[in-house]
C-alpha cells in the first residue's frame, strides 16, 4: 500500500440542459490520478457561478448559503481522508466517496473477500492448493496497481470488462524469472480461482450479481507425458553412482507402480500398509489434494522399494516409508535424472502418476473404471484423458479385434 497519496477536491457546476438556467453542484474527489464525481444534489444559477475560483459569485444570501455548504463540504471530504490516511487503510477517490455516503459500512472489497477466502481456506485444502491461491492473489494486486492505479475495488465494481481486462493482464505478464509468457491454461486457472473466491461473495451476499455469469474458460488441449516401457526399464535398471539421485529415482518408480502423488508419498508410514479384500498388502491413505481415500495393492516393485527404506537412517528418524525430500528438490534432481539414462522428455515427478496410468495399467489391459479407482479420481471422465494417449493400447486392440473377425470367416467359410 502507498505510504503517500496526491489528493485535491475540486467544486464544478455541470449544465446539464441548455436551455435551464440551473446547473447541478459536484465535488470533483482526485487521488493519484484517479477521480470520482459526487453530486451535492444542489442547484445553482449558472450566472452565479465562477467558473475560475470554483465558488458562487458576490456577497448575496444565496451565494453565501452556497459558498459555506461547499466549505463544509470540503472539510467532510477531507476529514474522510485523513480518516483512512490515519487507520492505514487504502486511500481511493471512491473509497473516500463512500465513506462520506455512509457506504463503508455495507459495501465490501475485493480484497476484503480474499482476505476473508485465504482465512476459510487454510484449514480445510491441501497446502499446495493454498500456495496456488496465493499466487493467483499477487496476480490480482499485480493487476490493480499496474492496470487499474489503486490497490482495491468495491466488489459492485467487478464486472465482465473486470474480467476480461484481468486475463489480457495475464497472458501479457511475464513473470520473473520464467523463459516466457504464462500459458493459456495457466491463464485460465488463475481466473478459475478469481471465480471460485467471487462464488464465494455471491454466495455470502456480498455481491449483488456474478461477473462471471457470461465467462466461459476455454482450455488448450494438451497431451499427458509419460514414460514408454522402454523408458522406465532403463530408469529403473540404471545404476546411479550419486546417492540422492538414486532415492529420487526410488521415488519415481514407486509412484509409477503406485500411482500415487509426491505430497501423498512424502507423508506415507507403516500405519499406511494394511491387508486388503485380497490378503495381500495395500496403500491406504487419504489424498492431501482432496481427501479422497487412495487404496492401491502393492506390486512387486512397489514392495521392493518400501524394502528399501524399512531400516534407513533417515526413514528411522522421519517414521516415514521413504526419505522426506522436498518436491522442489525433487524435480531439479529428475532433471539430473533424466540425463543420466537418455531420457530426452520433460521429467517431472507427476510423470510417474501418468506412467502408472498409461504404460502400467492401461496398456496392460486394466480397465479404465479401475484405474479411476486406483488414481482417486472422481469422474472417470478425468481417466479418460490418459486413455485417449495409450495409442499402443488401441492398435493391439485392434489387431486383436481382427484376428477374432477372421476366425469368425474362416469357420463360416468352413461351415458353408
């Protein structure tokens, strides 16, 4: 927030209809720039206006009557200013409007809704999910000082232009220390959460009608990486002469046989390992990102991995399956990773859940309603995505959708 503000408060008479000799009485408010009009709701005879010194002409009654209610006027609008300039709250021209309307007390601000979102949030979401509204909220502060020269708006001021205008800024910010521009998708997510916090006013009745009533996102469709079984044979056969390079890769290919995220696998401990509707031992936890139950059978190198670890130092200190490591950490490393075993795609850790969908499970004819399963998915339709890349899984499909056709020819050659 600015520590100083430029501020100046202007009478003009605006003549609204020529052919009428009054003109309607404003109090121009000036910020940094920026400027409301108030109305007075008071007239006055434009031949008795000065135009120049911004008061009413000569020592008549009405002059006078006019003159010390525009002084008092001034006094009340400044006394406003000092009153937010004194709490150290934002200084607007229409917040200074407000507050001599009476309005502060019912009209509510954006960033009193994200203040008010942040506190009702940090509870009850996944702490990755909370960062990202973080970053989302810079976006909006970014957008206010630099778009819109203030560092808060009513909410009755958010409305489709708002909106739009807040997107432009986003797919035109480069954001420091990034190659590029953000993508449309990351566009498209900021404004998401924007929505999800204005709902949130909709719904407390602090806005009267939803901005986004006729916003629509649109999402560039992009394919899921993932490791072929090519790939993941020699990560998983390579042998790392670094130690943290090694547990990384551990890491890895316990979530390819898992399908389980990084914050899921971080947190994992023998509590977690229980005997499932088959006997054998399963992964039972919750989802960090949305609680959603995750119980996934342990496979063989799956096992091997919690092997691994059982009698580790530090999985002895941590009480934990696996070495904790931070999933910054974890992604720079994958990089090292990847070189190592001439793997030339982008490895991140939430490759490996990808892998575990596609080269794992769907390409081995696992059903895509028990790999949903299997991902805590809750809409198969967010499985599917992974199914429309298994194109290996199509083509053996298909081969043997015509071998049975051609068995079913010759026999009715045979038969006829």
């Amino acid at each position: 927030m600015r520590s100083t503000n430029t501020f100046s408060i202007l009478f003009v008479a605006n003549q609204k209809k020529k052919n009428d000799d009054q003109a309607l009485l404003y109090a121009r408010i000036t910020v940094d720039g920026k400027r409301v009009n108030l109305s007075l709701k008071r007239k006055i005879d434009i031949l008795l206006w000065d135009a120049k010194k911004k008061r009413a002409k000569g020592t008549s009654s009405e002059a006078r009557q006019i003159n010390l209610y525009l002084d008092q006027t001034h006094t009340q609008l400044f006394q406003c200013y000092q009153d937010l300039k004194f709490k150290g709250e934002l200084i607007t021209a229409q917040l200074i409007k407000a507050s001599y309307g009476g309005e502060l007390e019912t009209s509510k601000t954006l960033q009193e809704l994200i203040d008010y979102h942040t506190r009702k949030i940090e509870s009850t979401l996944a702490p990755g999910t909370i960062i990202n509204f973080g970053i989302t909220e810079n976006y909006i502060k970014r957008f206010l000082i630099t778009s819109l020269k203030t560092t808060d708006v009513f909410l009755k001021q958010l409305d489709y232009k708002f909106i739009c205008d807040f997107e432009t800024f986003l797919h035109r910010y480069w954001p420091k220390g990034h190659p590029k521009t953000m993508n449309h998708n990351t566009v498209m997510k900021h404004l998401q959460r924007l929505r999800k916090m204005v709902t949130l006013g909709f719904h407390m009745e602090w806005v009267d009608k939803d901005p986004f009533m006729r916003w629509k996102p649109t999402w560039e469709k992009k394919e899921r990486e993932f490791l072929s079984e090519n790939e993941l044979s020699n990560l998983e056969t390579y042998n790392f002469p670094i130690e943290r390079l090694e547990r990384v890769t551990d890491l890895f290919v316990f979530s390819c046989y898992t399908g389980i995220s990084y914050a899921d696998i971080i947190t994992l401990n023998k509590f977690n390992i229980s005997k499932g509707i088959d006997g054998n031992d399963w992964i039972i936890s919750k989802r960090q990102k949305t609680k959603i139950p995750i119980k996934v059978p342990i496979l063989e190198k799956a096992q091997e991995m919690i092997d691994k670890y059982k009698d580790h130092p530090m999985t002895q200190i941590t009480e934990t399956l696996f070495p904790v490591i931070t999933n910054e950490k974890l992604n720079l490393y994958l990089k090292e990773v990847a070189d190592a075993c001439g793997i030339k795609k982008n490895l991140t850790f939430h490759m490996a859940r990808h892998t575990f969908a596609t080269t794992v499970t769907l390409s081995n004819g696992v059903p895509i309603e028990t790999v949903s399963k299997l991902l805590s998915h809750t809409k198969i339709s967010t499985t599917q995505i992974y199914a429309r890349v298994v194109e290996r899984k199509v083509s053996e499909d298909m081969e043997d959708l015509k071998a049975k056709l051609q068995i079913q020819r010759n026999s009715n050659s045979i038969s006829s």
